[in-house]
C-alpha cells in the first residue's frame, strides 16, 4: 500500500496506491477521489 500526503498542511497519510498478489493474478487500484473537510479532489475520470 502506498500512502501519500494528499491535502494541503495536514499530517494525515492516505493510501493512493493498493497492489496485491491473489490466486488469480496481481490486483492494482489506485485513489480514485477524496472529498471531506473541506477537500474535493478528483484524480480518475
């Protein structure tokens, strides 16, 4: 899981990144949005 400092001056990490390995291959997603105090951030279409 990778984890970065998405919103500006907080110390909060949030996960940006999630790769796994399963029975049935590698698994990767990644952030998508962030919305709440005060942010609303869309990094996808």
């Amino acid at each position: 899981i990778w984890y970065a400092h998405v919103s500006g001056g907080g110390s909060q990490m949030v996960p940006v990144r999630m790769d796994f390995d399963t029975e049935f291959g590698r698994v990767h997603g990644y952030l998508a949005e962030l919305r709440g105090r005060g942010v609303d951030m869309q990094f996808m279409d």
